[in-house]
C-alpha cells in the first residue's frame, strides 16, 4: 500500500492537466496550491468528480437531478461506465442552477434548495437543506467497495461488494425499505434484509423524519442495518444441552407424543431442503424427501414434534438479536418467557425476528417447540453492535459495480416520495373500478363459478366492481400454455362478457413459469429466453404427480417481447381487464437456499441472477404494462403483482403483501407492512383478506368446532374491517370460501356487518377517488403512516396497528381476538371525531375506544371536509348523482374533490376537473370553489347537501341524515354559511 503522503503527491502529479484546467475555469475560487495538492476535483455539466487522496473509492461523482436529489457515486477505479440503472428512469438535470466551490478541504456542491459538502481528503459527503441545517452526512472512512467473485454456469464474475454508512442522531426514525412482516414502523435499530420473498418485499428506499430520503442503487441482495448475516446459535453464543453438557441444546423427537430419539444438537437447523438430511432416522420417509409428520388436523396429539431445550451464554452484554425462521406451529421461551409464537403454512416459511437483553457471562434457558407439518426452522443469532453502529443508517449490497445512491430531500416526506417519483417514474392512475370491492378465490374452477359469484352478489345488491380468476384455469399438465381447460371453461369470451354485462370487471392469472412440454417454453427457449438449472436438476413442482417448470429471462427484450406476444395472441378478443402477475420473485421452490436460489434465477441475459436478485418483478411488470397499454390505446391498465422493486408505481400495478396466514399476529403484521410500503413511494397496495392459508382446524368449515368457527368469523371480519379502509379493498384465500354470502348467511349479524362494510367503502368513493387523483397529480400518499402527517408528535412514530387513510381519516383496527375495545393514541396538533358517533377526542393523548365486534374504529380530524356519495353497487354508478359533504368543526381545513372519466388515460392530457374547498372555523363559512378543469362526461350541475359534525349525534355515523343546507353546484364558487 502507497502511504498517505506520498499516495496524495501521486494523486496530484497525475492529475495536473485535470487540475489545472479546473482553475483554468475559474471554479476554484482562489484556492492554496496546497488545497490543490490534496485531492483533484472537476466540473461537469451536471454535478462534480472529485478524486479522493485516500479512502475506498478512486473518484466520486455527484450529479445533480434536481434542486433537492443529486446523486452520488463512488468507484473504484477511474471509470463510471457503469450499467444503466433499472430503476431509475430521470437523467441528470441541466435545467437546475448550481455553485461550486471549495472550502479549505471540501468541495461545495450547492443548488437553491440543498447543498452537498465532499471531502477532497476522504470523499466523504455531507448534505445540508436550503438553510445551510445538516440533514445527512456520510460517516468518514464507512465506504467499502470489496471485489467478489460470483460463479454460475457461464463462470466466474467479479463483482463489488458494497457498504455504506452514514451518522444518524438518536431521534431520527426510518421508515420504507419496502414491504416486510415484523410489526415493526420505525426501523431505526433494527435490521432488514431486502431478499424478494412470497410476504416479503425489499425496495431500496429508506426515508428519514428528518425530511430526506436515501435511493440505493443496487439490485442485489442487501441490508439495511447491521451488515453481518445472522449466523447460527452456536457461532457466538454458548449453547449447553438440558443437562448443562456443553456443545449443543437437547434435541427431543416425538412421534404421536412418544419420544423417539434424544439427541444433543449444535444448530435447530431445518432451513432448507438442503438440511432435509439431518433428520434422524426413522423420522425420513424416503431419500430427498421430508420428514413425515402424521395427521396435521391434531398437531401435538399426532405426528411429529421436536423440542430443543438448554442454555444460551453470552461473553457481549447487550441487545441480542434472533431470527427464528419457520413454518408449522412453533414457539420459543427465553428465560421462561414466551417470546414467539407462530404458525406458517408448511411451503412457505418466513423470518420472525425478536430481540433478548443478555447480561455477560450468565447462562439464559432456552426451549423451543416445533411441530413441523412437513415444513422448515432455523434460529439464528446475531450478537449486539456499539449503539452507534446499530442506530446509524446502514446499507449493504453482496453484489454491485459501485456505491451508487441519490440523495432525495423535501420539506416534508411527501416532498421526498415526490422526488423518489420524480426519479424512478410518475405513479400512473389505476381505473376508478380498481377502488371497489375485488372478490377473489384460490381459485374457481369452472367459467359458471366465475360468472354465478358476480351475479349472486348482485341479486343480494352486495356493492362489487372485480372479480379475479387465479390459476389452474389451464389443464393440469399445461402450466404456461395460457390455455383455459375446455371442459371446465368452455367459452371464456361468454364468461367475461357476462362479467362485463353485470358491470363488474375480470382480471387473470399469469405467471413466468412454463411446462418445457408446452409450444411457449420450447419457443422461449429457442431463443435463449427460459432459465433451464430448474429443469436441468429434475425439480418437480406441487401439481398433480409434479411436473418440470422453470421461469423466463425477462431481461433478455427478445424473450419479453415474446412473453408478451404469447399473452396477447393466447387471450386475444377476450377483452381482460388487467393482469395478475404472480409468483415474480421469481419463487421456483420456495425452500431453496439462496446460493441455489441465484442459480435457478439465471444466468440473466444483462448478469448472474445473484446481480439482479431483486429486480425481476419490475422488469416483468414493466413489460406487461407498456405492452398491454399500447394494446388497449386510451384505456387505463391494470397489474396485481406479488413482488415490487423501486419504481414499480411507474408500471400501473397494485402490490399485494402475498401469501399470509390466517392469524391475528399476521393480521397486524398488515398495518405496519401496508405504511411502509407506501412509504417506499407505492400507494396502491393490498392484501388477502382473512389470510391466504388457513390452520387445519379452520380449514373444513363443516367440521369445524364451535370454538374455532367463533374466531374464525371474528379474524375474517375484523381483516375485512381493515381491508375496507386499505387502499386496494380485496378479498382472497382458500377454504373457508370468501364471498361475503359464504361467510355469513344473509340476514344475520355477521352479514350484516359485512354488508356495511362495503356500502361505507362506496358512500366514501368521492374522497378515496380524490386520494386516488392526489397520488398522481400531487404525488400523494393513500394509507400514510403518522409520521407523515404529524411530523412534530415524537410518540406518534412508532405506532404500528394505527394510520391515516388520507389526510383526514385515522383508522385503527382490531388485531385481537374477542376484543371489544382498544387503546388508540390521537396525534398531537389535531382534535379528532368518532366517525359513527361524533365524539370528540383531544390530540396529543392515548384514549381507551368502545370497538364492538361489528365496528372498526375510525376518527376524524377537526377540520376535515369529507365528501360521500350515493348508495352503488359499482364505482361507475351515478356519477352525477348527489354529494354529500360533512364538514368537522373546530380547526380550518380544506379538501379538493378530483373527478376524472375514470378508465382512461385523458387525465395525463390535463382532462380532469378540481372542486376546491376551504372551511373558516372562526366564521363557520364552507366555501365550494370554482371548479377547474374539463373532462368527456363530467357533469356540469351537482346538487351538494352539507352536513356539519360538531360533537355526538345520533345521525353522525348515517350517510343519509338529513342535510344541514343543500345547494346546486354548477361550477361556480358558492359560500354556505352553518
């Protein structure tokens, strides 16, 4: 290594022709010969290149994107050629002014609104706002660009791997990174591994309280964090066996409750298909194959359970991390207490993470319980870091060709999701009929079953807009043939036209994933477009006797183009109305271990599958829509996928959380995921209602016990609850049956409150409509955490079960089961209403609230304007009927009503109209603006009831109360006094 100094006068006696025409410019701004001397730095068209005297990197560049974003970038060599980024779609601003200049031993990168300091010693950079306030800063000597070696079929790659580090105080909070499943809101401390997942969804965005956001540009594998991979129990701690025997926990192996084999075990390691072979014989069925676990209706009365027992020991004091991974029913006790208790259909286990304090040197009990239901454990361990390290804004990729990220401010989180879009791609709107009730199942089996759910939820004047046909509507051995089976759907053109002539709409299932015995793989494959490892190691899927399978390179254009090609001619004249892109992680096995996992996902045409990890459901989404856009002309497009990566808002596509459980902790785990996911700049989002697998005990609702069908019916409706107040409203799973009529008989309680919650869906259409037009042409937020909107309220940032739906709704659900009532916290800056009741809460204080089995607590805030519509049965219904708004006193507010045609893409060419609104408290004056803006069939006279809530009221929650005033609104402004 070339020591500092005589590596700085190297630097310089090498780059003097750089330097010298710098000062030549004028951009030096008079600095010493001995500035120069430490490090070199130019000027570009849009930014600076700065070339460190010491440090990881060789150059940095920062690039300007516009007045808040510039980008930085760190090689580590001379050379940013680098790869066109995947998710990014902006080029550097030359449109933006900015300054340079330099600073003792900082180069200055300034614009009108943010300004970036670069260390010509280090090429540590630093970012203030327009106030000259620190927002960001680099910590100096955190860069790490390490060369890798990636192997796969076509050889050897050498990568980087990369890290990144940057200070953060300790009331700083951190939100987005994408969708995850831990109940956790704010992530400062804890770590998150962006992986893609069936219920887990990395995007590289993580956004600040302090008013910034930090794009890392990278598609591998990566963590946010503490960087280290969590290693098993025994890599750091000391385990001891139930006796006190050092080297293992006592591993006990029941079979029908009779102890089979007791064995000591240095890891509870059954992570993989690969660990397969660690289960002790007499619990193997046969080589390759799982373990067999019995009768899985009776878990703990039949077939297998394993118990681990003993003692952890710890040489670090401190916050120690675990990551048990599961599928079955498994439960873990720390020093007595319960600290996990989980249950995971047995194909798709997944993380649940807890943290335990250890004192040094002090042995902590440890039991563990599973019963596998033929599925998968692992608990692994991560010993503390320094609180700085643990508390500072940390990200990791295994695989790159540079540190590459954007800096993102704005003057609030809105302003920096803004600029993420501004980025990676304008949110398009989805069709008006995407915010109605979509009923879906897994799956329907007939073309009658299909067209008869539609239409028995008309004949009970149930409000539905969607209906959904999942897979396996192709015979069995043709998966990826984009075939309808004949015999069970004979006519699928009759079916969605029926579909269409009860004035709902109809979207399909179609995967990445092919028979090789199909005329679509065999094309694919001609043309170097299907990844073959998968088909190549003998992997069978699930279906029937299991077949061969494997996935498409979408990012090889010719085998996108014929993706697409292979859609379109298969569903050609059938007239579909979007598209349910599943299965796009891509997950081919959903138990490999990820070494094999990047295997099987490539080699890619553009790198090795462990290069683009992430990436794949953008690229495919990105294909279908622009392909199915240019298809269908003027008509809006619509995608439900079950993976997302940064900018998939640009692709029209709604992301759903994936395959959940039906179970009260996943149900709360929705709350927390749905937030931060919009969080990550995607505000239409979704979830199965009621949870995608069922326990065995709910799964035969005829053999069900009393006991089970009692929280069977709560859990379903409480989600269902939730599902109405969430941006995309969506019911799905398997058995029970989902449709609301299948749920509940017609004419009881239960139904009833299902029945409600749909007809509050569609009487608050005029304001989720609105929320739906302020994501595009505001870059709006739908389900918004509270961070959002009460920056200032310290406790309101941590809260994970509670949001706002818009700017004016709090919505609280219910996550436990037989709970009546519930602890909400009002945040601090607004006074609140009960929606049904009009009781009036102060903010800035938690109140205990009465929540009935049939009621989801939602509050108001003072101030609010919220406009409701008729009764309908579908969102195209009565657009010109009557408005209702319901002003809530005690603070001034405003509100802009949105209308637009609804399906098509006219909104982008500035056909769409706003009605303003401002309500004075003080002289309780509602103005209704003048409307602005035009549309094809919008209606130029309304007639406007206005309804005012100043406290409790039997009619508060009754959107047909009799009517304060009501006006004829035909464009122009009008006042109407309480």
């Amino acid at each position: 290594m070339i020591p500092t100094l005589a590596r700085r006068l190297f630097l310089a006696a090498l780059l003097t022709a750089p330097l010298a025409a710098c000062a030549g410019q004028g951009l030096m701004n008079g600095a010493s010969a001995g500035a120069i001397q430490q490090a070199a730095f130019e000027r570009t068209a849009t930014g600076i290149v700065v070339t460190p005297a010491e440090g990881a990197a060789r150059r940095v560049r920062l690039e300007v994107y516009g007045p808040e974003t510039i980008r930085v970038t760190a090689t580590e060599n001379a050379n940013f050629d680098l790869p066109a980024s995947l998710m990014v779609t902006a080029q550097p601003s030359t449109t933006t002014p900015f300054q340079v200049e330099t600073r003792g031993d900082l180069v200055v990168l300034k614009t009108a609104e943010a300004t970036a300091e670069v260390s010509r010693e280090t090429g540590a950079v630093r970012f203030l706002d327009e106030n000259g306030q620190e927002v960001l800063k680099e910590r100096a000597g955190s860069r790490e660009l390490s060369p890798v070696t990636v192997e796969d079929q076509k050889g050897d790659h050498r990568f980087l791997a990369t890290r990144q580090v940057w200070e953060s105080p300790d009331d700083e909070a951190f939100y987005g990174l994408g969708q995850h499943q831990q109940g956790v809101m704010n992530y400062k401390g804890h770590d998150v591994q962006l992986a893609q997942h069936n219920i887990d969804v990395g995007i590289p965005l993580v956004v600040s309280s302090r008013n910034y956001g930090v794009l890392w540009d990278n598609n591998s594998i990566t963590r946010f964090g503490d960087p280290r991979p969590y290693g098993m129990i025994a890599d750091q701690l000391i385990v001891r066996d139930a006796t006190g025997r050092f080297g293992g926990l006592t591993a006990s192996y029941y079979q029908n409750d009779q102890l089979k084999v007791q064995r000591q075990e240095t890891e509870v390691n059954y992570e993989f298909i690969r660990e397969w072979s660690r289960w002790p014989e007499g619990f193997k069925s046969q080589p390759g194959q799982p373990v067999q676990t019995g009768d899985m209706g009776k878990p703990g009365q039949a077939g297998v359970k394993v118990v681990w027992e003993g003692t952890l020991e710890t040489a670090t004091a401190g916050l120690h991390k675990f990551r048990l991974y599961s599928s079955g029913y498994a439960k873990v006790w720390i020093d007595g207490r319960m600290v996990e208790d989980n249950w995971r259909q047995n194909w798709n286990p997944f993380d649940h993470d807890f943290q335990v304090q250890m004192a040094a040197n002090t042995r902590v009990p440890i039991k563990i319980e599973w019963i596998p239901e033929d599925g998968y454990i692992s608990l692994r361990h991560q010993d503390p870091l320094p609180a700085a390290d643990q508390g500072a804004l940390s990200l990791a990729s295994e695989v790159g060709t540079a540190i590459d990220y954007y800096y993102i401010g704005g003057d609030d989180l809105d302003g920096v999701i803004s600029n993420y879009r501004g980025l990676t791609g304008k949110s398009v709107m989805l069709p008006r009929w995407a915010y109605g009730f979509w009923q879906s199942r897994q799956r329907y089996n007939t073309q009658d079953e299909v067209t008869g759910v539609v239409r028995r939820y008309r004949e009970l004047g149930l409000p539905i807009d969607n209906i959904v046909q999942d897979w396996f509507y192709w015979p069995e051995n043709a998966w990826g043939s984009h075939q309808f089976d004949p015999a069970r759907f004979p006519n699928p053109t009759q079916m969605i036209k029926d579909v269409h002539d009860m004035n709902a709409n109809i979207i399909i299932s179609v995967w990445p994933k092919f028979y090789p015995t199909t005329e679509h793989y065999k094309q694919l494959d001609a043309i170097g477009g299907m990844y073959t490892r998968n088909v190549d190691v003998g992997a069978r899927d699930w279906v029937g006797p299991g077949y061969a399978n494997s996935f498409y390179d979408p990012y090889l254009p010719a085998a996108r183009d014929l993706y697409w090609k292979q859609m379109s001619d298969s569903f050609k004249g059938m007239n579909f109305d979007g598209w349910w892109l599943d299965s796009v992680e891509p997950d081919m096995h959903s138990n490999l271990d990820i070494p094999e996992r990047t295997l099987r996902m490539g080699p890619t045409a553009i790198g090795p599958g462990a290069y683009v990890f992430n990436s794949y459901p953008l690229i495919n989404a990105e294909n279908v829509y622009k392909n199915f856009r240019r298809e269908k002309g003027d008509e809006r497009t619509y995608i439900l996928t079950r993976s997302a990566w940064g900018g998939l808002q640009r692709t029209g596509s709604t992301l759903w959380s994936g395959d959940v459980v039906a179970r009260w902790d996943n149900l709360k785990d929705q709350i927390s995921a749905g937030v931060n996911t919009g969080l990550s700049g995607l505000a239409n989002w979704t979830h199965d209602i009621g949870g995608f697998s069922v326990e065995a005990r709910y799964s035969n609702p005829a053999g069900m016990k009393p006991e089970d069908k009692a929280e069977w019916d709560e859990l379903n409706l409480r989600w269902f609850q939730f599902g109405a107040w969430s941006p995309i409203f969506r019911s799905h799973g398997e058995f029970p049956l989902r449709e609301v009529y299948n749920l509940a008989q017609p004419g009881t309680p239960l139904y009833d409150a299902y029945a409600a919650q749909l007809r509050t869906r569609y009487r608050l259409m005029p304001y989720i409509y609105s929320l739906a037009g302020d994501v595009y042409q505001r870059d709006g937020t739908i389900m918004r955490g509270l961070v959002m909107d009460f920056p200032s309220d310290l406790k309101a940032r941590d809260i994970n079960d509670q949001y706002m739906f818009g700017h004016a709704l709090l919505v609280a659900p219910v996550t436990e089961y037989k709970a009546r009532s519930r602890s909400v916290y009002f945040p601090q800056g607004a006074d609140w209403y009960d929606m049904l009741t009009g009781q009036k809460y102060t903010g800035g204080r938690s109140a205990t609230v009465q929540a009935p089995e049939d009621k989801i607590p939602v509050f108001v805030r003072a101030g609010s304007i919220l406009p409701t519509g008729p009764a309908i049965q579908y969102t195209a219904e009565k657009l010109d009927g009557p408005l209702t708004l319901i002003v809530y006193t005690g603070a001034n507010g405003s509100f802009s009503l949105y209308e637009d045609q609804g399906t098509t893409y006219a909104y982008e060419r500035g056909e769409f109209s706003n009605i303003p609104m401002t309500w004075n408290d003080a002289t309780g004056v509602l103005t209704i603006g003048a409307r602005t803006g035009l549309y094809p069939t919008m209606p130029t006279n309304r007639t406007i009831n206005v309804r005012f809530v100043s406290g409790p009221g039997a009619d508060v929650g009754n959107f047909d109360a009799a009517p304060a005033r009501t006006i004829q609104y035909n464009g122009q402004a009008v006042e109407v006094r309480r």
